[in-house]
C-alpha cells in the first residue's frame, strides 16, 4: 500500500498552527489549554522536517529509543517531576518524529482505540493477561 507524503499528512489541517503564530512565523503554544494531536504533529513537522527526513527512519528511531531510556531513568529515579514531565514530552516529540517521517497520521492512526480496546473490544479492557 502505498504512503501518502507526509508533508501532505501533517498539513491537512493548519488553522490552529496559522492562529497561534507569534514573532516571525513561529509557532507559539505556551499558553494554548488543549493542543490535538494532529496540531501538535505539525508543529513537530514545521519545526524539524527537514532534519528529520534526512535522517531518515532507522536513526530516528534510535533517538526515539535513547529518550524511552532516559524517560524509564527518570521514572525509576522519582527525584524531579519536572525532569520527569521533560522527559515525557521527549518521548512523544521522537513518536510524532518518527510518524512523520514514515507519513502516519497519529490522529488517524488512534482510531484504532475508538470502539474499545481492539482485543476485546470493551471500553474497558476485559482480556485476559497477567499483570507483571
């Protein structure tokens, strides 16, 4: 199946990014109660892409994984909630990066959740798994 561009996936809908301009252009979220995340996904798009798609995937990925180290750190550490929410924002940064760069829609791609967890289907979740 063949991938939409993701230029044309993360700029399907820049009203909220073209309203919350600041100086310059720039994009301006400090202060914005609610972002979704097909908004945020474009802000990450606008702000890296170009970096982003020259690195391409594989290394991409990897960053990812060194920010999912730093966050379980963070976690296993407890000392700095605000090092914790830091590295909570990196995460989801690399996650939107690396959608980007492969052309998924997040906003799209959660879906998959909307009628219930897609094992059994209930809102709340029923399957049957340990708790480790």
């Amino acid at each position: 199946m063949a991938r939409a561009p993701a230029s044309a996936v993360v700029r399907s809908n820049c009203e909220v990014l073209d309203q919350t301009r600041g100086p310059g252009g720039a994009v301006d979220l400090k202060g914005v109660s609610a972002v979704h995340i097909r908004e945020f996904q474009q802000l990450i798009d606008r702000m890296y892409s170009d970096k982003d798609r020259a690195r391409g995937p594989a290394k991409t990925f990897l960053w990812l994984m060194e920010e999912v180290g730093e966050l379980a750190s963070a976690i296993a550490k407890r000392k700095d909630p605000n090092n914790l929410r830091e590295e909570f924002a990196d995460v989801l940064a690399w996650l939107t990066t690396l959608a980007n760069v492969e052309g998924v829609d997040l906003e799209e791609a959660i879906g998959k959740f909307a009628a219930g967890c897609p094992g059994c289907g209930q809102m709340v979740c029923r399957c049957h798994s340990k708790l480790t």
